[in-house]
C-alpha cells in the first residue's frame, strides 16, 4: 500500500500533473493512487522525488509518521 494520493493532496498537486513529470499515463497514476497497482521501486524513487519528500512518505500510514 502506498499514500500517493494523500501526498498529492497535501501538496495541492494533480494526478495529471504527475503523470506529465513522471511520463507515466493518467491511468497509471491513478492505479497508483488508488492501491490498484504498485508501482515498481524505481517508480517510487521518481515519484517521491519529484514530489519532493522521503520514498517513506510514500509508504507510512499517518499513524506511523
């Protein structure tokens, strides 16, 4: 599981803005923020840095942040 999308939320960033920045589709992103599919650990790296946080971020619930 990851927390993509409350990431993108906090931040006020779009799901289609990430996808333009990682060259990934729409859909992709979606599946990602959605916990329909997980994305590679490269995939991960790309997204958290470009997101500008820790890969852990991307990982932790809020409860164990």
């Amino acid at each position: 599981m990851n927390r993509i999308k409350e990431v993108l939320k906090d931040k006020g960033i779009s799901q289609t803005w990430l996808a333009k920045q990682t060259g990934k589709s729409y859909n992709t992103i979606n599946e990602y923020a959605r916990n329909v599919r997980q994305p590679s650990l490269e995939d991960l790296y790309t997204i958290a840095d470009i997101l500008s946080v820790d890969v852990k971020e991307l990982l932790k619930s809020k409860s164990n942040v």
